[in-house]
C-alpha cells in the first residue's frame, strides 16, 4: 500500500515539470523559454503561432487539480 502511495505522489510531481523550448502550448504557443514558476504554475515567453506576436503563457500545475 506505501508503495502506491509514493507512486501517486512520483506521478504527481513528475506531471508539473516544465514544458521544454518548442513544445507546444494550447496547440497554438511555442515555448521559447521558462519565465517563472511558482506553486500554481510556470510562466513561458511564447510565440503565438497564429498571429506572431511574442506573448507570457501560464500553464496550470496538473497536479493542482482544476482549482489552480
């Protein structure tokens, strides 16, 4: 039981580490480097695929549920 416990909580970390450059945001925002974090979720200088602009995108931690 211990052991799936710490699976769960493994998983849950692993889940919010950072997006890397060029991965792919909302299938619209290309990650061009980590601005910030914090407990919440990660701050990235994107580009916007659509219209160019350079834009800050904050993604959500999945391991904060649908409340963050």
């Amino acid at each position: 039981m211990r052991f799936f416990s710490y699976l769960s909580s493994f998983i849950n970390n692993w889940r919010d580490y950072p997006a890397e450059e060029n991965t792919i945001l909302g299938n619209r925002y290309t990650v061009q480097q980590r601005i910030g974090e914090g407990s919440y979720g990660i701050l990235y200088k994107c580009m916007d695929q659509q219209s160019g602009d350079v834009v800050a995108v904050k993604q959500s931690r999945p391991s904060k549920g649908d409340y963050a």
